[in-house]
C-alpha cells in the first residue's frame, strides 16, 4: 500500500536556508520546519510515496529503519492535524 503526502491546496509553503515555513491560508496559522524536520520536509515532497521519503532519508541519517518510520509518521500526522497537507493511501 503506498502513502502519497501533497502540500494542501490552501497552503503557501516557503523554503529558505535550513528551514521551511507552511501558512494555511483560511486558518492564517503557519508551522515552522527547522533541523531534521525540514530534512524530511524535503524528503516527502522529493519522493512519490511516504515509503520513499524514508528510503531516502535513511541514506542520509544513521538511525533504525522504524525509529526514522515513527519520527516521520508523526510530522506527517502533526501536520495532517494542521491542515498543511493531504495524505492519500493507494
């Protein structure tokens, strides 16, 4: 089963340097991405599926397998939370 994650349609999202900001337009809330978390940011918007994003990351990190799954599951559900994406399982 593979796991696509999308920026949701109402948010502006911004990289610049080591960090990353998402606004949610209706809401005007924003969520601010630093370290690790822009890391993955960049890792699921990189990648076609959730799956990717760990494969990709764990090229760069040196870290367990499911740890890296349990940390990149709960940006993607603090986020989902937000409203800032859209996660869409085949």
């Amino acid at each position: 089963m593979a796991t696509r994650i999308k920026t949701a349609d109402n948010v502006l999202e911004h990289q610049f340097g080591e960090e990353a900001v998402l606004l949610h337009l209706e809401t005007e809330k924003y969520y601010s991405l630093n370290g690790t978390a822009v890391d993955m940011w960049r890792a699921l918007a990189a990648a076609e599926t959730l799956e990717g994003a760990v494969d990709s990351l764990l090229t760069t990190y040196d870290v367990e397998r499911a740890q890296l799954e349990a940390d990149l599951n709960g940006l993607v559900s603090a986020l989902q939370e937000a409203g800032m994406i859209t996660v869409e399982t085949d």
